[in-house]
C-alpha cells in the first residue's frame, strides 16, 4: 500500500520510535532494519525513495504474524494515516460495493479501522457475526471497459476510508469479497440465507468476467440452474471448474518459462497459476503448489535510464518503480528454483500466498475462521435499523467466443529453463524474505 511520510514522522521520528519500542518488545533480530534517515533536507526524488523504504518497511513488518499484530505497530499506522491526509475524526458515508455491483452505503468513523467497516457492512446486509471472517475489503481500481483490477486487500490497520479518499480518484472503489480459499468452506457460508446469496453473486460476476473457465456446456447448464433460481446447484456446479474462487491479476511479465514471457497470474486453491502464450502456441497455463514454495520475497527497483544515472528524467515518476515478486520453488525432489513475476500487484501477491499458509496451517491444527464479532472499547459496534438485501445478478450472457481454451503445460518442471536467483539482491535482505511453514510439512505425495 501507498504511505506518504507523515509529518510526525520527518519532524519528530514518530515511525522511527515506534520501531525503537519494537525492537525492546521482540528484539533487534525480529525486525527489519529500519529506514536510515539524513540530516539535510531531502530533495523531492530522495523524499520519494524515502517513502518507498518506510512502504516496504511497513509491509515486512505486517507480514509477519506476531509483528503485524502489535498494537504499537498498527496505532502508529493509524496515527500516521490520519495526520498525513489532515483528515479530522468525524462520522461520513462510505460506499461499499458488492461483486455484482451493487452498492452498500454504511456510516462509519474516518478513524474506523477495516474490522470496524467490515461490520458496518455485514450488518446492513444482515451477514451473521460468525461469517464475518470469511470476508474481506479489497480496494479496486475501475478499468475504462468498466472490470475491477485488484489493488490490495484492506489490512486490519487501514482506515478504509482515508485509504479510498487519499487516492483523490472515482476510480478507486472498495469491494467486498470472500477471503478464503478453499472451497469446503463454502458450506459454512451457504448454510445462511445473505451468505449464499453474497457466494452466488460474486460467482456469477468471477464467471462473467472469464475467471472462471466454463465450456459451451458447462454454461448451459450453469444458465439453466440460474433460470430455476437454483443457487446452491449452480454453486456446487461452479466449485467443480477451474479457476473457481481464484483472485485474477492484471497481465505483467514473468521469467518461466522463458524471460520477459507475457503472463496472467491468478491466486486460488493453494496455488499461483500462470497462464500464458508461447510464440507460435496456444494459450497454456502453468500452476506453482504453495506447499511446494519454499520461501518468497518482494523487491523493488528503479530502472536505470540509459545514462546510467539514477537521477529521474524528464516524465520519470514513481510509477516507474518496479516490484517483483520471486518464490523458491520444488521443481523437482532434489531441485529448488527461483521463480520471478514482475507485476505492481507483487504486494498483493505476496500477502495472498501468505493467507493462503495461514489458511492451510489453520485447517492443518483442526482449527476454524469463524470469528465472532469483536467488540470495540468504548462502546459496542453500531448498528443499521434497516438491513440491505443482496440482489440476485442477471442471467449469464452466452460466453465468449474469443476466450480459448488452455493446454496445460508438461508437469515435468524440472526439464524447464528459468532464471536463477543466486542470493537476494542489493535491495533485498533476508529478513525480506518469507519462509512457508507449510513447506516445512511436504511429503513425498506432493511431489
């Protein structure tokens, strides 16, 4: 997520002694070093870098479980966003929308965390306290021809609304959408009435969209089931097709199995899956198993212009940053290999792998993602007089002819040529690295 330098933080140090109390509370090995600050003043290209430091700073920190949790941590966050925007503690209107469009419009805090809206926003649809934890805000970017590309999910340190309106853009929007992947707990969340008809919409949207591949076939049969008002069916019939559930990113660029090979990465069902065109081929698709990533990390960097200065240019911003995302993976029994996605959604990326272990790792220890509702100190959440239904998405259009169909590519990985990553980079340390512990658990069936 984007962080501007919060005056607290130039003037006082505010950031660097929250990090300070950190380091007493967990140790000095625990966290990433912090961002070294300069006596003098900064000119506008050095204020930016330092910016992007204390962004991925915050983000190494908030990936690591126990980290990420400290109070110390998130109120600085909360703090810092506050102060940056000038935005003062007052009730507003914000605007959630659902996957099939609809809009749900809560009253909430400017100072209300994601949690806070999150609850806002389940009950004014009337969603039970005990299915909150299967769903999530996401902040969405709206494209031209009108589709959503997935910025981040909201962290639970965020103050949705500061995040939405700091963009100063219409184009951005808050979306709601279920935060689990594995599609056994759909049960739980079809056993009520707004849950189901919250599944079924975002399903019928994911299918719209081309997110989930159907054939010919398939969509006769999804329509018919729709026509009938069949929901539960249509979405029994929808777990069985590939790609149900997955979060889609934009097109970027990976180096498998080729460098610079033209890309579409999707995140679903304990795997990253690439699908992509081979010159003088058809569209195929590769699939990377989480259990079977050993570690990953995200790096940032800014082209050198052709000069070999790294001084920004003329029409050189920030937009030229470029992050990747780069994961350890078991090719083989013996064979670990780097792989690399160039993608500004790398961020994002990487924090859906990571809930995709804690997912894995919480059915792995018999446990649930119920959650109940969290009261809030001070008072209890406030509540909607009237609830909002979940309207029923038109019926499927027929699909796209244009859309192929995929050939998957040999599971003989090993026999693929991919670019190594000896050791991490000049911008990368090692605490920018994310061990897996589902990796830790790999048997020989995995393989």
């Amino acid at each position: 997520m984007h962080f501007s330098i919060p005056e607290t933080e130039s003037r006082s140090g505010d950031s660097g002694g929250s990090a300070y109390v950190l380091r007493k509370e967990y140790g000095a090995n625990v966290l990433p070093a912090f961002p070294p600050k300069k006596l003098f003043s900064l000119t506008p290209a050095e204020v930016e870098q330092r910016r992007e430091q204390l962004e991925k700073y915050m983000q190494a920190v908030r990936q690591d479980p126990l980290l990420g949790s400290s109070e110390t941590f998130n109120s600085f966050l909360r703090r810092a966003q506050q102060e940056t925007q000038q935005v003062p503690t007052e009730e507003v209107s914000l605007e959630v929308l659902l996957s099939n469009g609809q809009k749900v419009l809560v009253n909430v805090l400017t100072s209300d965390q994601t949690e806070d809206v999150l609850e806002a926003v389940a009950a004014k649809l009337d969603l039970p306290d005990d299915l909150i934890g299967y769903f999530s805000l996401f902040l969405v970017r709206e494209k031209d021809d009108g589709t959503f590309s997935f910025v981040r999910k909201l962290q639970e340190f965020e103050l949705p609304y500061v995040s939405v309106t700091s963009l100063r853009s219409q184009e951005y929007k808050i979306v709601l959408r279920k935060s689990y992947w594995d599609s056994a707990y759909d049960d739980d969340v079809m056993e009520n009435r707004v849950g189901l008809n919250l599944l079924y919409a975002q399903t019928v949207s994911d299918i719209e969209r081309g997110w989930i591949l159907v054939t010919k076939e398939q969509h006769r049969q999804l329509k018919s089931l729709q026509e009938k008002v069949s929901k539960k069916e249509f979405l029994r019939l929808a777990q069985t097709l590939r790609h149900y559930g997955y979060l889609r990113f934009d097109a970027c660029v990976a180096d498998f199995p080729e460098k610079d090979c033209p890309v579409v990465v999707s995140a679903g069902n304990s795997e990253l899956s690439l699908q992509l065109r081979l010159p003088g081929q058809q569209l195929r698709e590769g699939s990377f198993r989480v259990t079977r990533m050993r570690c990953w990390r995200v790096t940032s960097s800014v082209p050198l212009p052709s000069g070999g200065t790294s001084s920004p240019g003329p029409g050189r911003g920030r937009g030229e940053v470029r992050l990747e995302l780069a994961f350890e993976y078991l090719m083989s029994k013996d064979r670990l290999q780097w792989v690399t996605i160039t993608s500004p959604q790398a961020i994002m990326m990487s924090i859906c792998l990571q809930s995709m272990v804690d997912e894995l790792m919480v059915k792995k220890s018999g446990g649930s993602i119920r959650k109940m509702l969290r009261r809030r100190v001070g008072g209890t959440l406030r509540r909607s007089d009237s609830q909002q239904a979940v309207k029923s998405p038109p019926l499927l259009e027929s699909p796209d002819a244009s859309r192929e169909s995929m050939v998957k590519l040999s599971s003989k990985l090993s026999a693929v040529s991919l670019r190594g990553i000896g050791s991490p980079s000049t911008d990368a340390s090692a605490s920018d690295v994310h061990g897996n512990f589902a990796f830790e658990g790999i048997g020989d069936e995995d393989l």
